[in-house]
C-alpha cells in the first residue's frame, strides 16, 4: 500500500553536491526506521544511511563526513544530500522504509539513478 518515490539524480561531477529526495504515500513518522540504499552496476545493494523514528543516524563509513540523510515528517519526505561526490558513488540510490513491529514491514522506492563523473 505504501509507495516510496525518489528524485534528484542526476549527473554531477566528481566534488560536486546532489540532493536526493523520498516521497512517501504514507506517514514516515509511523516508520521506524527510513533508510537510504544504493546499488552500483554488477554489486550488491548495500545500506548507506538511516535514520531512525528518534532522528538518530547511522552512515556507511564510505559516505561518512559527506553524506547527510535527514527526515521531515510533515511533508512525509526523507532526503539525502550528498557533497564532495566521487566516481565511487555512482549508483543506483533506493529509498526504503522499515517497520518491525507489529509486524514486520519492508518498503522500497524504484530508484533513482547518480552518476559521478567527469
């Protein structure tokens, strides 16, 4: 029932700065945690940052420093701003909401695409 959509990618160079942004159908306060992923051609999806339903949070330690994931439970949106890029960084970057409990529940965005190059 819950959709998940995300926009901002684009194309940008190496240091440069994008902000990628979720909007969700339903309410992020309710989630326990929102997280961002990402996954780069021929690898794994890996986990990049979260925030949690108490606005604490948690970065891989390859975006650590450059990376900032922050919610706004008004607008139902979570974003991620991302300074000083690297080629590295170009992905796939997928939204995605958790709940654990009553029940267990997973949801995901289709993505948007960054690409870091010069």
């Amino acid at each position: 029932q819950v959709q998940l959509v995300e926009s901002g990618g684009g194309l940008v160079q190496p240091g440069g700065s994008l902000r990628l942004s979720c909007a969700s159908s339903g309410s992020i306060s309710s989630a326990h945690a929102m997280a961002w992923y990402r996954q780069a051609p021929g690898k794994q999806r890996e986990l990049v940052a979260v925030i949690t339903q108490g606005g604490n949070t948690n970065y891989a330690d390859s975006v650590k420093g450059r990376f900032t994931i922050s919610r706004d439970d008004a607008k139902n949106t979570v974003s991620l701003q991302m300074n000083s890029l690297k080629p590295e960084d170009t992905a796939v970057y997928y939204c995605n909401g958790v709940l654990y409990y009553p029940k267990y529940e997973n949801y995901w965005g289709q993505g948007t695409r960054v690409t870091v190059s010069s």
